[in-house]
C-alpha cells in the first residue's frame, strides 16, 4: 500500500488499552501527516511542478492502488487515515468476554493494544457496565481479541503491550511454571507475528519466541528528558549527580544512564530474609542495605523496569537520604502501584525522603497525575514511530539505541 496513504494499518484497542492506544494513534495521524506534506514538497521541487496539482496526483495514485472503490475524503487535499477499527467488547455476568469487529481488517497489518496493568473502573457492554479488571481479565481479554483478528482474515497481528504480563515468572527455581513464556507460546500459537513492549523484566523471556518477533522498546530518552527539567544535567553549573542501581537486577540499566550522563554509578546491596514473605510497601524481606559508592552531597538518581508495592525503592531512598543525598529522584518504566503503595509515596515526600518519580505513561494510573512528586513522560510518540517503521518495513536502530539523541540532548541542556 502506498507510503503516504496507509490504508492497511489498523488499531484495535482493547478496553484496558483505548488511552494508550487513542494517544499513539493522534502521533500516526500527525506523522503521516508530515509524510504526506514532506513528499508532496520534495517531489514538486524535484520534479518542478505544481504542489496542489502533486496532491491530486497522489491521491489519485492512492485511489488506484487502494483495494477498495477509492479511499474516503477530498481528492485536492490531504485524507488522513483513520486507523482504529469499531470493535465491541462484551463482559458476561459469569466473567467471559467476546470481542466483535465491527470493521473489516481482511488482509491488514492489525496492531492490538492492550494495558495489562490498568486497574481503573472500564467501561463495558456499551458503557452499561462499569467494571474493574484484574490482570488475568485483561490478558484473557487480549486473546479473545486476537482470535477475533485472526479469524477475520488479518496480514498480520502485533501485540502492543507495554507491561508484558506476567514478566517476573521468567525463571524456574523449583517445581513452578515459567508463566512468560507459556504465554509467548500462547501468543506464538494463536498467529501473532510481532510483539512491542516496554523495557521487558528479562532479556531471558525474547528467547520463548521461535517465530514471533518481540521489540523491546526503551523509555531512556524521555525519562532523561524529564530529568533535564528537574536538575542542571550539563554547563559550569551542573548538580552533582550519582546515579544508583537499587539492586544487582538493575545495574545494566543504571550502567546505561551513568554512561550515558557521563557520571559515577553506585549500587545498593539488599541482605533478605527469603523465609519471610513481601506483603506490601513496608512489610518487606529486607533485612539490611548498603551502599557501594558515595553519595553524599550529591543528588541520587535510581532507575528500574518497574514498581509494585514499592517498598524496595522507598527503603533505597530513604537509605540514600540518611547517607548525605540532597536530592533522591527515581524513574520508573512501568509504575504499577498496586496496593496501598501511592499513600506510602505520600508520606514518604512528606518526610522528605524522595524529590521526584518519574514514570512513563505506559501504565493507566489517574490517581498518579494529581500528584505532585510524581512526573510523567510520555512513550506513545516512540510507539508510534515504531509502529510504522515496522509498518513499512523499515529499520529500528536508531530508536533502539538511542544513546545518539540522548548525548545531544545533555549537550543542548
């Protein structure tokens, strides 16, 4: 299909999904949109001809290679795509749900998405009923829905997860099941040929894939960009900056931004009780921490994957601050927090022991934007680019690894 006219790229959202998805697919229009305009300049200059006259020219172009009757919309100016297609999700009284198309998405390059974690009240069954999912609900949801795809005769399915479900079970210790890669199997079976996520908890579960492709996507330049805000990250003036990995599990993403920042990196050690269970924030098995590196007079910057209870990260903040840090700021790829985790956030920022969170958008959390120690960044712009470099089968690299922009950005602060 034509590059400027991508009548073969359909959204489906389902219901934890629909703000996620609603946000990327504002980027698609305004992306293709600059597409359009951006050839529409370049060919008439090249080609030394009128630039109204290329647009008909384009949309007639499209029109003939179109599969339907002709695309929708005026022949002398710019059809934005409209990309999401009507689907009905109905939620049964006994916990089932059925997912129906209500658009043809024969032959297209279908992209699924969906919000694992979203725990707000959803509306279902056409707004009559107002229900809460739990995790299982929305995973069950998402096959439901790709069933529905597959059965209605799509190119191609690409899963948009975010927060990957069930990411922690990646490693077998005894008799247990390695609940990730029973559902990469799952999604594998069902016909998904591609999946994007977001900074997935373990490299170890890309390797459950054979034929699906799975695109881990990373947060570090928005986050980064959110930091410049807070502190003076380049120039004479700059603050003192140490970033701190949490734990071992998370010193090759702090290592990244150290380098990236060009600052030192220190690392806390946690000694646990693994007889005693987490319960939530405070209840913890955390027994002691210490820190390897100096913080003192510094402003301490951690990063991690993603937040639950938070009880790990509060005990580190609040260490941090006892050893000397002036300023504790954290960022958070995926912030679930589950439980009672925002009102122990709240007392901590009143005891002063943490500056600012960071958190990306990834995760649908309305309670977190009313507050004030909490910042969020938004990836749906970085979902989108990949969704049609992938679309138009073009290269990755560059928003992969985007140590490049990252160095650019530090150096224009």
């Amino acid at each position: 299909m034509p590059y400027s006219e991508p009548t073969d790229l359909a959204v489906i959202a389902c219901p934890g999904g629909a703000t996620f998805a609603d946000e990327v697919i504002t980027h698609l229009r305004h992306i293709y949109k600059h597409r359009f305009t951006l050839k529409n300049d370049v060919i008439a200059k090249r080609y030394n001809v009128d630039k109204n006259k290329l647009i008909q020219d384009i949309n007639l172009s499209n029109d003939m290679q179109t599969s339907e009757l002709c695309i929708h919309g005026n022949t002398d100016k710019y059809r934005p795509p409209l990309f999401k297609v009507n689907t009905r999700f109905t939620w049964f009284a006994n916990g089932e749900f059925k997912a129906e198309l209500l658009d043809c998405v024969r032959g297209k390059d279908v992209f699924i998405f969906q919000d694992v974690e979203n725990h707000e009240p959803i509306a279902m069954n056409d707004g009559k009923n107002m229900v809460v999912h739990s995790v299982n609900d929305h995973v069950m949801t998402l096959l439901v829905t790709i069933d529905a795809v597959r059965q209605a005769g799509s190119r191609q399915i690409t899963l948009v997860v975010p927060a990957f479900p069930y990411a922690r079970q990646h490693k077998k210790k005894s008799r247990e099941g390695l609940t990730a890669s029973l559902l990469s199997h799952v999604y594998e079976m069902m016909g998904v040929n591609r999946v994007i996520t977001l900074d997935i908890h373990s490299r170890e579960i890309v390797n459950a894939f054979n034929t699906t492709h799975l695109e881990n996507l990373h947060a570090s330049y928005q986050i980064i960009r959110e930091l410049a805000k807070l502190i003076n990250l380049s120039g004479p003036n700059k603050d003192d900056l140490v970033v701190v990995s949490p734990d071992s599990g998370a010193i090759d993403r702090n290592k990244f931004y150290a380098s990236g920042l060009k600052v030192p990196l220190a690392m806390i050690y946690k000694e646990r009780d693994y007889s005693v269970v987490t319960q939530d924030a405070k209840n913890t098995n955390i027994k002691s921490i210490k820190l390897l590196g100096d913080v003192k007079g510094k402003v301490a910057f951690l990063a991690d994957d993603m937040l639950g209870t938070g009880g790990t990260l509060l005990k580190a903040m609040g260490f941090l601050k006892e050893l000397g840090a002036t300023k504790v700021i954290a960022a958070i790829s995926l912030p679930f927090f589950t439980g009672n985790a925002i009102e122990l956030f709240d007392q901590a920022y009143k005891d002063g022991l943490f500056y600012r969170v960071i958190g990306t958008n990834a995760v649908y959390h309305s309670d977190l934007k009313e507050k004030e120690w909490f910042v969020s960044t938004n990836v749906t712009g970085l979902f989108a680019n990949v969704m049609t470099r992938l679309h138009h089968d073009q290269s990755l690299s560059d928003l992969l690894d985007n140590r490049t922009i990252i160095d650019k950005l530090i150096k224009k602060d």
